[in-house]
C-alpha cells in the first residue's frame, strides 16, 4: 500500500491492484473501448474565495442550454441543502462489464446522493471485449435501467466500533438506533444521464459554479451548485479505476450510507420477455422450463480466463449436467442466453439430451434488439439455417 502511495505522487491516492485473486480476473489495459477524455480538461480553475452570489443564475442557464432534466424535486436535496448536482468524472476507468459497471453506479450514486445533490450520470465505461469488438447499440444507463421506474432509499448508518461475541476480536456493527432514513425517490427524480456534449456544455459554466473533489468530503468541498468527482484541471491524473468504491473516501462514506435500489428494465428489454416465456410454457413437454446463461466468446478465446476450462464448463455435455442437477428433465422447454455465434454448438442438447432448445436467433423481435452484436454474416437469414432446435 505505501509504495503504491508513493507511485501515486504522495498524494494518498492508492493505484487500484492489478489482479483481483478472488474472482481470478485480471485487469488490464487492453481493452477496447472508446476513449473517455477527463470532463476537468474544459474548465478552468476555481479561483479560492470567490464570490457564489451568480452561481444559481449560470448554472439555471447551462441546464437550459445543454437541455438537462433539472430535477429540482429531488427529496434528497432536502436534508443536504439544496446543494445542487454532482457528476462523477468516468475517465479513468477500466472498462468492464455491465454488472461491474453497476457496482460502480451504486457507489456513485451513494455519494452523490448523500451530499443532498443529485447525480448526472455520464455514460458506463462498457468493454467491447463483451461485444466482439464492436461498438454498442446502447451506451446510456437510461438504455439499460427504466430511471422512471426504479426506486431508491437512503439510508444514514453510521457502523460503530464493537468486541466480536466470538473470541473478543474487534468488529464493527450498524446500530438501529443511529438509522435515519434520508431521502426515498424515484431514480428519474434524482439522478438523469447526461450526454458529452450535454456534459461539455455545462463545466463551462462559470468558474464559481464547477468545483472538484477527489478524496474525502468536507464541507468546503461540498459547496457550489456543481460538484465534480475527479481531480482539479491544474491536477489532472492519469490513474485508472477497477472499482470506484475503493476510491479515497468511498469506504468510509459507504460505511456510513446504505443505498437501496430497486432497478426495473426499460420497456425495449421488459416486452422482450413475454414471446419467450410463451415459447417455454408451450413447448416444454414436462411442465418444467429453464433459461440458461452460457457465456463464450472471449471466455473460450483469451488465455486469461483458461479457454479449454471454460470450453468444457460450457459444452453441452456439462450444460445438460448442470440441468439434471437442477432436476430439469428430458422433454423441459430451454431457453439459452449466449453470445457462442455457431448456435449448432447446443444441438447435442437436442439431438443427445432430447431437451427442447431455442436461443435469441429463432425470436423475430430480438433481432432488433441485437442488432449490431453479431458478426455482418450472422444477419436475419441465419434463421433460416437454424430453424429452433426441439
């Protein structure tokens, strides 16, 4: 941790580690993504001790000028203040997939929310390495959360320091009676994406309005209509983020605030569901059904993730294994969710197994959906060439 303090200019900002040994995957940077620029680099310094006398009048004109939800209705401005908005600069980090990225999205809406501000939302740094290098359909949280239709709850719980009952060790402890619930809302009353150009538009407001932060909350940092979650355009860094909550002061503020979320999928994934589940129940031959989630693609492909363990974990054989297990038999209706592009891969399933089997590619209204995630010959007239596999 130290040497990794002084790599980071002594500044106390620790460099993420460079392998999680957990989950035995390894972060590096060569993963194709596009290139986010830090939202600092448009901005000039705020001058110390500069009157705030205007800053609600220029920052009213860059909403209105970038055409940005205003979200004035926020109950969580209640209890910090009406303290205006906060945006957390995503430049540099690691892109990564969409649930590593939402893991990032509850840390920052916790700080965000927390400082009685609500949050704009800059695009999740996705990896292509999920996408066969391509670029994505869909690149705003709005694309994959119904902001309209999700909830949160706030809640202030402090922990507090205690003896273990088992073996005297210390440990720490939430106390009911230091819980105070906050603010509960809808998303879209609090938190809104917001586009680079919508961004760009409203750092150059003027220097009193933008501040910047990059550690721990004081009240001095926590003032001005616009709060920035990123280094200071004199300090502009280079350090690449795996996980947001191990940023300096995330752990202690997440120790103290429980954020709840309650995340709905927009309309264009949610009316996806109903043709399938209508397949299952009439095809399955059991009364019973399954949807499978059978990941390949770069999991078989790059030596990282020890492609001959994952191709055996994925073949047939171990998918019908794993479905036998779970007591689905012969003649059940499966749905499998995979990225595997030969969908004769699953056909032992049918031919073998004598499992009734269909992927995305049989379902005329994911084709939209997917779009632009297969390669250019996997186009609609695959479908004719793999007819659903009962």
């Amino acid at each position: 941790r130290e040497e990794r303090r002084k790599m980071a200019g002594g500044q106390g900002l620790l460099l993420p580690l460079v392998v999680l040994t957990a989950l035995g995957y390894e972060y590096q940077e060569l993963h194709a993504a596009e290139k986010l620029e830090p939202l600092t680099t448009t901005a000039a310094r705020r001058p110390a001790g500069e009157a705030l006398d205007s800053d609600a009048v220029a920052l009213e004109a860059k909403f209105a000028s970038a055409a940005l939800p205003r979200m004035d209705r926020c109950p969580c401005h209640v209890f910090g203040g009406n303290r205006g908005y906060y945006v957390f600069d995503t430049s540099g980090e690691i892109p990564s997939g969409l649930n590593h990225q939402q893991s990032n999205l509850k840390a920052i809406l916790t700080e965000g929310l927390s400082l009685g501000r609500s949050v704009l939302l800059r695009k999740p740094t996705l990896t292509r390495d999920h996408n066969y290098n391509k670029p994505f359909k869909y690149n705003m949280w709005g694309d994959f959360i119904a902001l309209n239709k999700s909830t949160l709850t706030l809640t202030y719980a402090p922990r507090i320091k205690s003896k273990s009952f088992l073996g005297g060790g210390a440990g720490y402890l939430s106390s009911s009676q230091s819980r105070k619930p906050r603010c509960a809302a809808r998303l879209s009353e609090c938190v809104a994406d917001a586009s680079e150009s919508q961004l760009r538009e409203l750092i150059k407001a003027p220097t009193t309005v933008v501040h910047y932060h990059n550690g721990s909350i004081l009240d001095e940092t926590n003032r001005g209509p616009l709060l920035v979650r990123g280094p200071d355009p004199s300090n502009v860094r280079e350090d690449k983020v795996a996980l947001v909550r191990k940023l300096p002061g995330f752990p202690g503020m997440l120790g103290a605030y429980q954020l709840r979320l309650n995340l709905m999928p927009p309309d264009h994934v949610a009316e996806a569901v109903p043709p399938i589940k209508r397949w299952l129940e009439a095809t399955s031959t059991t009364g019973t059904v399954a949807v499978v989630h059978v990941r390949r693609g770069d999991k078989i492909l790059n030596k990282k993730y020890c492609p001959d363990e994952m191709k055996l974990a994925t073949s047939p054989d171990n998918i019908a294994t794993v479905l036998t297990r779970a007591g689905v038999p012969s003649g059940s209706a499966i749905y499998i969710m995979s990225d595997e592009t030969d969908f004769d891969h699953f056909s032992p399933l049918v031919e073998k197994y004598h499992y009734n089997v269909a992927t995305n590619i049989h379902f005329d209204h994911l084709h939209s959906l997917l779009e632009g995630c297969r390669d250019d010959k996997d186009d609609g007239d695959e479908k004719k060439k793999h007819p659903p596999l009962r």
